[in-house]
C-alpha cells in the first residue's frame, strides 16, 4: 500500500505518463475529504479504443518498470480502463464514456491537484 505522501508523487508520476503520450483532459482527485474508502483518482480521455489501450499499457508498464503493479480489476471495456494502485486509482476513458458516467461531477466536492 502507498503512504500519502508517496501517493501525491504517484499521482504527479501518473500525470506526466499519461501527458507523454497524449492523453486529453487529465484530472487528478484528492477524494479524501470526501469518501471514506478511496484516496485518489487520476482520469484521462483518449482520442481512440487503440489511444486508451497504449495510455493504460504506457503507464503499467512505466510503473512496472519502478516496482509498481496495479492490483488486478475486472470488467475492462473498449471504452475504459482502470488500473488500481491502492490509494491511486487511474480511470482512462474515450470521451463518451466519460461524459457518460461523469466521475468529475459525482465528485465534485473534491480537490482538484
């Protein structure tokens, strides 16, 4: 499990990944104040299915690279992916998927970093 302070460089790791390979939109959470049981989310949009299979595929295997592995998830879509790293949570999403189900509305109350 990530401490607090390795999460916050985590998220800012995560940013720059996605930013290297041309994600849109990149948005990161401090869902602390605001939930019980999650810490942070990092969402992105890609242009294409085949942009967010090289976002998600980019960013675990940079981080596998550092030692990082995400835990394992189910039900990846075509239109989204989620790649869990305990108190870091990437939601890489095509656009209608994301507007779709909103993530940055329905935590809305959160901070932005």
């Amino acid at each position: 499990m990530v401490k607090t302070k390795e999460a916050v460089e985590l998220v800012g790791r995560i940013k720059d990944l996605l930013w290297e390979k041309k994600a849109e939109n990149v948005v990161a959470l401090d869902l602390r104040a605001v939930s019980e049981s999650l810490d942070y989310f990092v969402v992105a949009s890609a242009t294409s299915a085949p942009h967010l299979e090289a976002l998600g595929r980019h960013v675990q295997e940079k981080l596998e690279e550092e030692g990082l592995f995400p835990r394992p998830t189910e039900g990846q879509s075509p239109r989204w992916v989620v790649l869990d790293y305990g108190e870091v949570v990437v939601h890489l999403m095509t656009p209608e998927a994301r507007e779709y189900y909103d993530l940055e509305g329905f935590w809305a109350d959160a901070e932005r970093l």
